[in-house]
C-alpha cells in the first residue's frame, strides 16, 4: 500500500473536527447543563448546593 501524502483540505478538516470535538466536549462540561453548573435550587446565595448526580442536591449553609 503506497502512503499518499495528506492536501491542505485534508489537514484543514481534520484539524476543524478536533476543534468541534474539543468546543462540544468543553460545553458538556462546564456549560449550562454541565458538570459545574451553578443552580439555585431555591436558596438564597448563603447556601452552597451541589448536585450528586442522582436524586436531590446536597446543600450546606455557608459559614458567617
């Protein structure tokens, strides 16, 4: 099998899906819906709430 060396266009592409797959995987992880988001879950900002991923959020009141 003989190597054939890659055109501009092939590099262009590739390189542009590794950035789409890089923006899209760094919007699931800290996006609106991703792992660091910041909901209310209906405290007030005294409140430090974390998600555990099933069942309710876990929230501590914060320190004075």
């Amino acid at each position: 099998m003989r190597w054939i060396p890659p055109r501009r266009g092939d590099v262009v592409g590739i390189v542009l899906g590794v950035l789409l797959v890089l923006l899209i995987t760094l919007y699931a992880v800290s996006g609106p819906l991703g792992l660091r988001a910041r909901t209310n879950y209906g405290f007030g900002p005294e409140w430090n709430c974390t998600s555990l991923g099933r069942g309710e959020p876990l929230c501590v009141k914060k320190a004075p």
